[in-house]
C-alpha cells in the first residue's frame, strides 16, 4: 500500500493531514475536466483540479477540436443545414454501434443545441463556414465538416445528412502552430478560472481515498515523487482520459491497436479507470477505438480500397474514421488503394488539411493483371474488382458499395496502388460505466457515492462506431454534469 | 447490502455464525470445479464444492466433450499422427488470437500430455478412433477429431495439422440421449467423491467474504432463499461460467452475441465474474466470444460462402466455429451459402453427428444471375465470384481462400442458397485475468489473497480465436491448478 502507483483505496480514517482540500477536486484539466470545473463552480463548489502535466490542456488541446453536436444548432442554421434531434440520434444510434447506449445518445441530442449555446456562453468562437470536401479537418477556420459519414451509404439512407462536426475557429491557422482543439480549451479553461476554480499542475491521481461507509473522500496523489492527499468534501470526478497508453490494459482489452496508439497523450494510461475498478466499478466497451486512417481523404475517394483478397468493402467515400475501423476490424488491417494516374493526380492537387498523410504508389503498373501481380493479390482478384467497378462507373454507379456518383469514375492506366497495411492508429473507447448524471456505477449497480467520471475515461458515447468530435463532445457534456454532480454531493 | 444478489464483499467481522466450514470452497461443479476439487482433494485438503444448481455437471456435462489436447498424446500416437509441444504451440499462438497470451499457451502445451494422462488415470475413457470428416462432433464414439481448423488454411501452413479434440468415449451413444461431455464428468465427479469432497446443491454463490487485511475467508450463498455463509479456511475457487446468460454484461461486453447464448448454461450469469470485480479484480478479452455457426459443416464444405456482397472470405473446409467468429465479426453476421443440386444432395446424405443442422435451400434458381436476383445481392457480385471459383475449380485450385483440393470443384446448375444470416449463436469467452497458478489478480497486479479462479469465468487461452475443445481444456487444466494453489492456501 506504499507504492507511488498504489491503485488501491484508501482509508480515509488513515489520513492524518490534508495537503489540498475542496469541495469538488476534479482530476484531469482536459475537456471533460474543464467542463466539470465550470458548473461546479457555477454550482457555487469550491473547485480544485489536480492536472498530471505542466499544464491544462490534456489531449483536447491537441486535437482537431470537433466537436460533435446536432439537432439544429444555430451554427447548422447559418450553414444552411437543417437537423433535428430524432435525425441526430436516427444516426448515432446506428453509427456508434454495435452497442451504442441508446439512452444516452438520446439524452445527448436532446441537449446538443443547448450545449453549444453553453460553448458559445464560455467564449468558444465558431465561424459559420461549411467545408465540403472529403477530409480528417478544414483547412482553413471553417466551423462545420461531416465527421462520421453521415453523407456517405449506408447512413444517407438512415437519416437526413447533416454535418455536425463544430470546430472552434482559430484566428490564423496555419499548420503545426496551433490548433482548433485549444481554441476550445483557452475559453472554458478561461471561464473556469474566472469562476474561481483553482488548478495544480505536476500532480497526479493515484488512488481514491474512501469512508468506512464507502463514500470516496478524496484522491491520493503524487507530485514530484511526494505523495498528497487531497480532501474532496462533495465529490471527486475522475477525467484522465483513455488507456490508449497502457500496453497491459491494451493488450487485455483492444490488442489490435496495441503498439499504434494515436490522437491521444501519453498520460492516457488508464490510471482512473484502475482506481476505480479497485473500488468495483464497472466497465463496459472496452475492446472498442477510434481508428485513424493513414492517407489523405482526397486520395481515398478518387480510388478504390480493396482488401487482402483483392475485394472491395467500403464506399471510399465515408469517414475516413469508418474505412479504419472496417480495415482494422473486419480486414486484418489490410487495405490497398488502387488509384489511376489521373485520380493521383487530381488529388494530389486537391485542398487538404492534411498534405503529410498524402502518399505516393507503391507500386505503378500498365494493367491491373499486373498490378495484382506485383502486389500479391490472388490471381484475378483484383482484374475482377477493377472490371465489376468499371462497368458500373461507365453508367455512374455503384452498386456494390454505394459511393455517390460525384466519386465514381472508370479507373484507367497507368494503374497505381497504395500499401496501406498496417496504416491504422487510434485511441481506446471504453472505460467507466456511468449514470446521464456521470455518477460511476459500481457493479452492483448502484453509484458509488462521491465519485463522478467522464471523458475518455468512461465509456461515453461510441461503442463500437465513432465520428470525430464525439470525444470532444461527449467528454464536455458529461462533464458538465459531474461537475453539477459532484457540487451536489 | 442485504439484496440477495448483493456482489458486494462482506467483511468476515460481520458474520455471526459460518453455515459450511472447509479448508477449499469450490463455487460450481462443473469441469473446472471438479478439476480443482479432486487436485484439491489429493493435496490434503477438505473440500465442499457449493453447486447452485441441484446437480454436478454444468455447462461441461451437456457439451460435446471435447478437451483440447496436443503435443503427442497417447491417443494421437494411438491414431497415428504426430505432433509437439512446440507445433501445439504455433498453431494456438495464431489460432487464439488476436490478443492470446502466449506464456499461457506454452504453459498449457507443455503440460497437455500429462493433463491427458491425468484424465485417463481418473477414469476418462478415450477410444482409438480418428473421425476425419466434416463435422462440429463425430458421429459415433470416436476419439479424435480436428477442432480448429488445423488442417485448413492459413493453419497448415503454420503448423503442421495434428487433430486434437480428445472426447470421452460413450458406450452407446445416440443422439439426445447422452454426451461425451458426461463421459469427462461423472469420472471427475466420481474421483473426486472417492477422496472425500463433499457438495452442496442449489446454493448459489453471491459474494466474497473478506477479512480485515484484504484475505478472501469464504462465499456468502444463496439456497432457496436463505443466506449462507461459507468459510474457507485456506481458499476460495470460483468456477461459475461464463456471462453468456447476462444480458447487461453482454451488452457492455459483447454486444454482436446479444441475444444468441448457446452451449452454455442459464446458470451462467456472470456473477462470479462481478463478484471478484467488485474486490478490484481485473478482467480481460470480455467481447471475446465462441461463434457457433449453424449450418452442418457437410454441407459448408461443399459449397461456397458470400457475404452480403456476393465476396467469398473463408475457406469453406475450416473449423465452422472459424467461420461462425468472421461471420459475426467481419461479415455483419451475414452469410449465404451458396451449393449446386449435387452437392447439396451430397451433403444430406452424409455421415453427420448435427443431422439436425442439415438445411434445405432457400432458394433455388437455374442460373446464378437468377439466384443472385432472388437473394438480393448486388448486381453482378455473386456470378463475378462463382466465375472465378468455377474457373479455378476446374483447374482443382483455390487461389483466392485455398480450400483443399479435395473439397474443391465446379458449381453446376440448378444452385440453390441457404440464407444463413444471423446463424451464429455463442458464448463468452472473457473474464477474470488470473495467473498459471489460478490466482486471481487485482487491478493493482498482484493476486488477491486466498480467491483462484478456472473455467469461463476467467480469461483462458482462447482471446478472439477459439477451437473446440479449449473451454473444457482450460477450465480442467486450470482448475486443477486451483484446486492445488488454493489446498496449500
């Protein structure tokens, strides 16, 4: 019980002195922190945040800064699009899934408008701008993209397309120098501060401290190898975010992106969700991630992807997030994209946010037999593929996959492929289970009194789908509410 | 915490008076159970095994029987086919997998022979027989069968094929009269009885005694509505199945199986599972799941199977629990076995052991356009697949999946379809990590002191892959180190 890392609970009746007290502590200055640290505070708690690195941020500062909201927001409106919450949830509910929470996917489009006014309140700037084009972000400071394919088969056919992914808009973006996802954080990080809340940097949560009548009390954690206890006097929310870092819980977990963790920080180490599991919380979707897709959605859309079996699996016009998750998943992360030198091209001129992920062939080739060839395709697979969307691309369809017709186009020669094996990276999904109101369910069923959780650490929104912005989004709604929670106690 | 159902542990100072007394505590009499009773039993200690239900058995005594054993046993030699413990190895390091823990599965090949040997010395009869056809079982009372695929590809290429699903031999087995999986119990039970291990019926095990430095001391139980208190003096073993039967953990776990339990129990509700969770236990591969695949394998082998884009994607001659698993988890659980008029008049007049899983055509066409109309694939996907089999077939091969030659030949007219989607069914596979002495770890990582763990209710050897014969393998090899780690206490 003297380790550093001890995640075991510990008696409150051993602490003998308070290094910090407060009546909300919340652990963790990302989103999900941010955001429970104003409406606790609005909620009129003295609030402290114990944040492991040198400062607030955590990985939403780094991020894209999507954040996924619906249902008619007046950034929607002034784009031209409209939404409404049965349209919103029609979509998560078949996109996040197999597994999705359909409780909560409802409770959170039903509060989607709301939250971005909450957004808006704190200082977050959106531009009403719509960006259009296939892409991971907006190359400029336009505040509205698709992020999950909502525009793409089979989810054009589920509900009305509507773009929700809301990026906060910097005043000049210009790549590498800063990024949407800290115009985010600036504002709430700002409004808490001006709220009173107060911060300690260095400090890191370790494990919980726990009443004979097991409430939790409070955190224990370390700061330059000095160990802290810190007194929670209404409740303690845990935003520590994923595990994506954590090679052991990885490989227990979600063992196909073990080694490739992406869009997350190395502080993602699982540490929250092990406190508490020690103290019988339970789990839910763990095995589940996001899958980034190494390559320019510019290129993807111009070709066709196939797998090991020279087959295609996926309209190459959906959320690049989508192809990664099938390719990971259901193709043993296997994928070639075939491109003629024309699409190549085009693409290669096309706008993106994203120039480094744009690649060139692998290999080049006068005919697709011998493309095949040279990639290691069984014989005649690929000519089949390539013949079948040819015929079809001559009359501007699809009918295999559905890609719309602005995208299908005969592919001609000379005849490209990208290798695309292994081009998969992402972050884990799962964590705690939680109450709508980010109470931490122990398993038995009940909350566990005084503790509260969200982000990455919980198991949130997605299940076994994902759009980008639904972590950003997620994480700052429920941790909306375990900061009004926790105020409560 | 005073539900009948309360996971919550209960502190050793609580209870008044024990109402059983034991040096091992066993919860289940299934394989695992009996495994660690009879070890238990032999190193000296006094054993009650608590069985919720009112008879031993468990899921193992209704089950084909099959235990995965390798390596050279006397019955592979018996039957003439060679193979290591290395072999063994290689093929469960890629067959269990993604996610298999390699120094288990050596500690689990290593040890496979004398395992073998430790069945037949407790009066497991195995007869000399080798079933080499198509099938999910053999059809009489044959020893030895391929279980996973061995000898299909990519598997013979990894490993050199060795059949090692071992089943018990009945002496006059008819179908839906008896199972070999009896055959494996009542001996284990018997033996087990002849040392002196006592049992206890329709008690059902609810939560975790504890004492005040954190040692497991017994079980609160359940019997016709009474409470119970157990004592352990030395351990407890917890050998209660899976979560097949718990539809809220497998919606948080395993959601693809929703609904689809099958060769398991109602009895396996994943109780014991949270019972350990909510002591800080750690778990591992819960979206892990076995993948029944209803279709007689007879049938499977001589046709070919597409998925919902009219693509082949698995070696038709492979074990049907492989084809189950890519079925559910890369194909959305749709498949469509596609089989000319001779071949299906083939498969139902062969020798099966699943008569019952012979299926009639849903459709039958005289030309694959037809058929390919009729299911509702896309146009031209089916007859560009049959085209490139046909072709091939005719030349004997399989470039595409490599299907043995043997099963591989041309498909005629009239072709019909079986419509096989949503014909999967299964169990869990997922549960509590433990180690190679059956201790049960901790979030923190070291085992929780006096709690050991076998059988479904701990993560085995199998992660995402699965074979035959491995739950009934691991939960009697592990529960045997259970049964010893927990009688030295």
């Amino acid at each position: 019980m003297t380790s550093m890392t001890d995640v075991h609970p510990v008696p409150a009746s051993s602490i003998s002195g308070w290094d910090h007290e407060a009546d909300v502590v919340i652990a963790g200055y990302g989103v999900a922190g941010a955001a429970a640290a104003v409406e606790a505070a609005r909620a009129g708690a003295d609030v402290l945040v114990a944040e492991r690195t040198g400062s607030w941020g955590g990985a939403a500062a780094m991020a894209g800064g999507f954040i996924y909201l619906g249902g008619g927001t007046p950034l929607q409106k002034a784009c031209g699009f409209e939404d409404s919450v049965d349209n919103m949830a029609a979509f998560l509910n078949v996109a996040m899934g197999p597994g999705a929470d359909e409780n909560r996917i409802a409770d959170y489009c039903a509060g989607s408008v709301d939250h971005f006014d909450w957004l808006v309140d704190c200082g977050v700037p959106f531009k009403a701008e719509f960006w259009g084009e296939p892409g991971w972000e907006p190359p400029g400071d336009q505040g509205l993209m698709f992020t999950g394919g909502e525009n793409a088969f089979p989810f054009n056919t589920i509900a009305k397309p509507a773009p929700r992914g809301h990026v906060p808009q910097m005043t000049d973006k210009r790549a590498g120098e800063a990024s949407a996802g800290y115009m985010l954080m600036k504002p709430l990080v700002d409004t808490a501060t001006s709220l009173g809340v107060r911060s300690v940097y260095d400090v890191r949560a370790v494990s919980l401290v726990v009443q004979s009548d097991g409430r939790v009390a409070g955190i224990i954690a370390r700061q330059y190898g000095k160990r802290l206890a810190v007194r929670a006097h209404r409740g303690v929310v845990l935003a520590c975010g994923s595990f994506a870092y954590n090679d052991a819980m990885v490989a227990q977990y979600a063992p196909r992106i073990a080694g490739r963790p992406a869009a997350s920080i190395e502080q993602h180490d699982g540490q929250a969700i092990r406190m508490a599991q020690a103290l019988g919380a339970d789990l839910a979707h763990m095995d589940a991630t996001e899958v980034a897709f190494l390559v320019d959605p510019q290129q993807t859309v111009r070709g066709i992807l196939v797998n090991g079996r020279g087959q295609r699996y996926v309209p190459e016009d959906t959320y690049s997030g989508r192809i990664g998750q099938l390719t990971l998943y259901q193709q043993d992360d296997t994928a070639f994209l075939i491109l003629d030198g024309d699409a190549q091209d085009e693409a290669m001129a096309a706008t993106s946010a994203t120039p480094l992920l744009k690649r060139q062939a692998t290999w080049v080739c006068e005919t697709v037999a011998e493309l095949e060839r040279e990639i290691g395709l069984p014989a005649g697979s690929l000519q089949a593929t390539v013949n079948a969307y040819n015929d079809a691309a001559a009359r501007g369809e699809d009918p295999l996959l559905h890609k719309k017709p602005e995208w299908v186009r005969p592919i001609g020669t000379p005849v490209g492929a990208i290798d695309l094996r292994g081009s998969t990276a992402g972050f884990t999904l799962g964590g705690l289970m939680t109450t709508l109101d980010s109470e931490v369910l122990h398993v038995g069923g009940e909350p566990i009194p005084g503790l509260y959780a969200a982000g990455r650490c919980t198991a949130g929104l997605a299940a076994w789908g994902y759009a980008s912005g639904i972590s950003l989004g997620d994480g700052s709604f429920y941790g909306r509410r375990a900061g009004r929670a926790a105020a409560k106690g």
